[in-house]
C-alpha cells in the first residue's frame, strides 16, 4: 500500500510541478502534519487558513484522494487521508524529519491556543513572562516558514497586549511609590524608576519620578577611568583627595572637587586590593595580588619602598601616629612594619583563613 500511495504521490506532485515548485508543495503538505511526542500525525486544517496557491496543490491531491476535506460546523478542512503519506513517502516523510523541532513546537502553541479558545478567550488562559516569551519566539519562526496558524497568532498578540498593559500598571506604581518617597529615598528611587523605564512601557509619571530622584538625589559625582573593578577607597585625612584600588592593577588619586585624576599610581604586577592614606596625607600604602605592599609619595606618585606582603595581600592600614604600618594577607598573617625604617617589627598569626579587613582603630 505505502508503495502504491508513493508512486501515486510522486504522479500527483509532478503534475502540480507545472506551476508550483516542489518546495512549495512540500511547504504546505507540511501545514498538515502535527507532531505529538516523536510521531508525526494528522492536522485538519481550515481551508481559509491556505493561500490560493494552496488550495489548488489541495484540490490535485484530494482527487487523487491522497488528501480528504470535510465540513465542521459550516467549516471545510482538509488533512491526510492516510498517515503513510508523510510515513512513508520519502520527500515529505524528509521534509518531516527536518522540521520535526518546528512541527512540535507548533502543535504545542496550537495547544495553548485551543485551550485557550475553548475556554472562552479567558485571560486566565494568556501567556506571560518566559512562557509568553517562548510562544512568540516560536510565532516567529513559524511565520518564516509559512507554518503558522491564525489562532496559535490570536493567542500570542492577546497575551502580549495583556502582558503590555500589566508592565503599563507596574511602572505606573513604580513612578507613584518613587514620587511620593523621593525625599527620603533619592538613590532607591533612581533604581527603580530607571528599571521601570527600560523593562516596563515608559509611563509619563515613571518619568517624571525619575527627574524628581536625579533631583533630590545625593551623588555628586561618578568617578570613571578604571578598566576593571574596585577594591578598595579611601578618603585623604583632609578630605580633599580620594584614592582607589583596582583590580587593573593601578592605584588611582582623585581631586574629590573635580572628580578629576591627580595621579595614577602603577608598579604592581597584581591586582590592587585595598589603599590607605598615612595620617599627614604624604604618603600612600596599597596591598596587591602580587603579593607585595608598595608605599606612594602621595605628591608625587614615586615609590617609596615596596614590602612583602605574604601570599596574596589582602588589606593594609596606617596607625593613627603613622609609625607604623599593617598588611594582612591571604597566608593568615598580619605583618606590622616600622615606618621609619621599613623593617617588619611583628607578625600576628593564629587566624585559620584569609585576614581581609585590617581596621585600626585611633
């Protein structure tokens, strides 16, 4: 039988060759195959559904009964006859093979769509989030290949305008919660509202909210020019300068009026952990990865003396008369110098991990 429907195929399809291109055949044989698990099966289709292109290649193969069309409810459709036909018949049984993934696919948003429909059109049955995501990923490809359904389209286009005016509601309430606490809270209220304008239709009061927190919030200056994350700030004693570690490599100075670059410190190997100034604002100490402590003329950015720091350094802090200086290190030792001779006086030891903070207290 799959012998004699395949040769019956192969005469069918070489005649509507002389208008149509086997591909096209194929395309919309495929609209009548419906995958569930790993096996193809039956999909009765509304003839409204194909073009006129479509509905001949229909009308060729239903007289040759390889396809056969009934009326539902004042509706005519058209499947397969026989399910050997995309079984056994090699260039759709192919095309089948190839497209399984899509086929799947389709039957499964079809699913959600008839759900959906059979439920009334409820709201209950839309779409969101990752799901509605999925659904008109899959859409659109289906529409790239000319397999897609109206219904499966219907469902995708009332979930997103449901999903649309929900983040239209949200970013309306973000906007309002940000107004009305502005005051208290500029920072968290220039968060939210920015997170509601890029993910959430842009609403006029999010918007508003917005400029409000810029407004009232209390940065004053962002700092820019390390090329990767920082470890460490510190604030000069007289509140002038601002020094930084980064894990580029390099200490950086700022002038806190300008927010602008005094002085880049450089010399490390590793990544710089943490800085701290002496107390008489002249110098400067930084902990690196490479483990070593490099001491800074704060004026001029020359090195003073670099000191090793153990393992990996991990934190480094002056005492309060600047006699002394103190690194703590990956190798769960504190190492303590005298800073007018740079030799190590002390070396605490006893802690069973990292040593990361290093506070000392006036």
């Amino acid at each position: 039988m799959s012998g004699a429907l395949g040769r019956q195929a192969d005469e069918v399809i070489a005649e509507v060759r002389r208008d149509s291109s086997t591909d096209d055949v194929l395309a919309a044989l495929l609209r009548l195959v419906a995958m569930e698990g790993t096996e193809p099966t039956r999909r009765r289709v509304p003839l409204r559904e194909l073009s006129d292109d479509q509905r001949r290649m229909v009308t060729v193969f239903t007289d040759a009964r390889l396809l056969t069309t009934d009326v539902i409810d004042g509706e005519p459709y058209v499947q397969v006859a026989h399910e050997a036909l995309f079984r056994q018949w090699v260039p759709l049984r192919q095309q089948v093979q190839a497209r399984a993934e899509q086929l799947r696919r389709r039957t499964e948003l079809e699913r959600w769509a008839a759900d959906w429909v059979h439920a009334g059109r409820s709201a209950d049955y839309l779409l969101t989030g990752d799901r509605l995501a999925l659904a008109g990923q899959w859409l659109e490809a289906m529409e790239s290949a000319g397999q897609d359904s109206p219904t499966a389209r219907a469902l995708v286009n009332a979930s997103r305008s449901r999903d649309t005016a929900f983040l239209h509601r949200v970013s309306e309430t973000i906007g309002q919660f940000a107004l009305g606490n502005v005051d208290r809270y500029p920072e968290l209220a220039v968060l939210l509202t920015s997170a509601a304008l890029a993910q959430c239709p842009p609403t006029p009061v999010a918007r508003r909210a917005l400029m409000a927190a810029l407004a009232f919030s209390h940065t004053e200056a962002v700092l820019t020019g390390h090329t990767d994350a920082v470890r460490g700030v510190a604030w000069s004693p007289d509140g002038t300068h601002l020094a930084t570690a980064s894990r580029d490599g390099t200490a950086r100075v700022w002038h806190t009026d300008t927010g602008t670059v005094v002085r880049v410190l450089r010399g490390h190997t590793g990544m710089v952990e943490a800085v701290d100034w002496s107390p008489d604002a002249g110098r400067l100490a930084t902990a690196s990865r490479d483990g070593t402590i490099r001491i800074w003329e704060a004026t001029t950015g020359d090195t003073v003396t670099v000191l090793p720091g153990g393992d990996i350094a991990r934190a480094v802090t002056w005492s309060p008369e600047g006699t002394q200086l103190a690194a703590s290190s990956r190798d769960r030792t504190v190492r303590v110098w005298d800073t007018s001779t740079w030799q190590l006086t002390t070396q605490l030891v006893g802690h069973e991990g990292d040593v990361w903070g290093l506070p000392v207290l006036p």
